[in-house]
C-alpha cells in the first residue's frame, strides 16, 4: 500500500493572518504525515522547552514535531519495523 510508507506525526498550525491582525495567537493541533526517507536531520529543538523535535528534509523544508526527540526516535522506529 501507499500510504504505508508515512508515519503521522503531531504538529501545530499558527495562523499567522490572525496573529497580525488581532495580535491573537491562534494555534490548531493536527498531524502531518511524512516520508521518513526523506528526512535529512533532526535534533532536539530549543523551542518549547525541549519537548519538540526539529525535522529538516533533504528539500530543505523544516518543521517542528511536537514529540520528545526520544518519542520521535521511538515513533519512527516502530513505524520503519511495520514498513519493512
């Protein structure tokens, strides 16, 4: 199956329109499904005390996956176990 090769992970939308033009900070938790393949770096992020894991892809995209990096490392793990 094609869907197979995403691991779904936990991320936050902000809505940047709201924010300039109410100075209201809207956030909207969701998830974002990823190739793992196409992973190119990750590292604990310095945002939100730790609890973040900061992902760069190979076409230099960014984002930030609300997972402990251990969690994110467990995450992607498991996930490669059923893929294979």
């Amino acid at each position: 199956m094609f869907t197979q090769r995403f691991v779904k992970l936990p991320i936050k939308l902000y809505d940047v329109d709201h924010k300039e033009l109410t100075g209201a900070e809207i956030t909207k938790d969701t998830y974002q499904c990823i190739n793992p393949f196409e992973i190119s770096a990750y590292r604990p992020s310095d945002e939100n005390e730790g609890i973040c894991t900061h992902v760069t892809f190979k076409n230099g995209e960014h984002m930030l996956i609300y997972l402990h990096i251990s969690d994110f490392e467990k995450t992607l793990n498991d996930h490669m176990k059923i893929s294979i």
